[in-house]
C-alpha cells in the first residue's frame, strides 16, 4: 500500500515537471517570434510605402517663409518656365473670371510689368499710411452720426476717400490697387443708395470678399508675390476696420 502511494507522488512529480518543461519551451517560442517582429522594418513589412518620387514638371515650395529668403507664402508651384504662380484662394479656381462678387479677380495678366521689389515695398507703406487714415476717418463716423448725420453717408464717404487713395497708388503702377480700385469705388457708390443699415452692411462684407479674392498670378520673383500677398491683406484689414465701425453706427 505504501509503495502504491508512493509510486502514485513519483509519477505526480514527473507530470508537474513535464508540465513546466512544455509552459517554458513555449515562452521561448513566442520571445523569439516577437524578437524577429521588432528588427523587421515597418516601412518594408505595412501595407504601404512612402514614395518621396515628385512630378519632374513642378514642385511645390514650403509655406510662410519671411520675406527676403527667395521664397513665398501659399502653395507655389515652381513650374517649367521657372515662372511663380501663386496658388488660387478659398474657392476660387484658374479658370474662374472676375466681376461676379464671388470670382477671383486677377491684377497681374501674363506679360505685363508686376513691378520691383523697391515700387512693391514703397506701394505698401503708403497702402499702410492709407489703412491707417481710413480707419481714422471711420473712427469719426461714430462722433457724427451722434450729431445727426446719416450713417450711410458718412461711411460712403469714408470709402470715397479710400477709392481716391487707391486711385493714386494705382497710378504709380500698384497691380493690387489697380484691381482693387473699381470694387471700393463701386461699394461706395453702392453704399450710398443703400435703404438700410443692414443693406449698407452686406455691400461693405461683398466688397471685402471680392478683395480677399485678388488672384496674383505670374510673379517671377517669390519677394514681389509676397509683398503683393501683404498688399492685399492690408487692403482687407481696411475694409474689415470699416465694417466694424459700420456695425457699431448701426447699433447707435
């Protein structure tokens, strides 16, 4: 009985052994899979792989890079005829045509002068001082219309004052107030038949997103397309300045 028993804790002994010996040799398999899964490469063994090859017809430059470093702001396209295209802006599309209010509108028609890096530097210090006028002068509006004076009116004015501005730089061969020029001097005028505040607002907001859709194409140098960019965004800064203001009168 004894020798039975003892018999019965031998073999009980060999099959927990076994049992560990089999748990271990299992281990090791599974470190060794997970070892060779790690020194794999995960571009080479992934379900795709990252080509770096670029049409040999274009290639794209970075975005916002300063002025005087040779480059641009926006996606520029760097071309066949080494010519820069600045890239179209919120909807617009190459092919789209100005004078509709929700078009672009191109100042810059391929083979015509876009002017230097000096004329586009001057052209927007003087847009600058002008911005800072025409915020002035709608700054007053507010004082006037406290007076009596129609709201309407005094803003109109405030635009024609801009379009007289404008008018002068585009004489001195400023492509970006040039194309400019005709939006302001129509929402001047447009402003001025207006029936209402609220109408008078929605010409002053159209007019601003016809400015902000000044396409500048064809620059052959990257720092004349960025300080035409900054033209432009002083222009916008203008406009939206006067909206503001205009929202206040009508709130007075």
């Amino acid at each position: 009985m004894m020798a039975e028993l003892t018999k019965r804790k031998f073999f009980n002994f060999l099959s927990f052994l076994l049992s560990l010996l089999i748990f271990w040799l299992t281990g090791a398999t599974s470190s060794a899979k997970g070892s060779r899964l790690e020194l794999a490469d995960p571009v080479e063994t992934g379900v795709w792989k990252f080509s770096s090859r670029r049409p040999a017809s274009s290639q794209l430059l970075p975005l916002e890079v300063p002025v005087g470093t040779g480059r641009t702001s926006g996606a520029l396209e760097h071309g066949r005829e080494g010519a820069i295209t600045v890239a179209a802006y919120g909807s617009e599309s190459p092919n789209s045509q100005a004078g509709s209010g929700n078009k672009p509108i191109s100042p810059n028609r391929p083979g015509k002068t876009i002017g230097n890096v000096p004329q586009e530097e001057a052209s927007l210090q003087r847009l600058l001082n002008t911005k800072a006028r025409i915020i002035t002068e709608s700054n007053k509006c507010e004082r006037k219309i406290l007076r009596g004076q129609d709201p309407l009116k005094c803003f109109a004015d405030v635009l024609a004052i801009y379009e007289t501005r404008l008018a002068g730089e585009a004489g001195r061969g400023s492509s970006v107030a040039k194309a400019a020029l005709p939006i302001v001097r129509q929402m001047a005028r447009d402003i001025r038949r207006a029936n209402s505040g609220k109408e008078g607002l929605a010409i002053v907001r159209r007019g601003i997103g016809k400015v902000q859709r000044i396409r500048l194409v064809r620059s052959q140098d990257a720092v004349v397309a960025k300080l035409q960019q900054q033209q432009r965004g002083v222009l916008v800064d203008t406009l939206q300045a006067v909206e503001i203001n205009l929202v206040k009168a009508i709130a007075i």
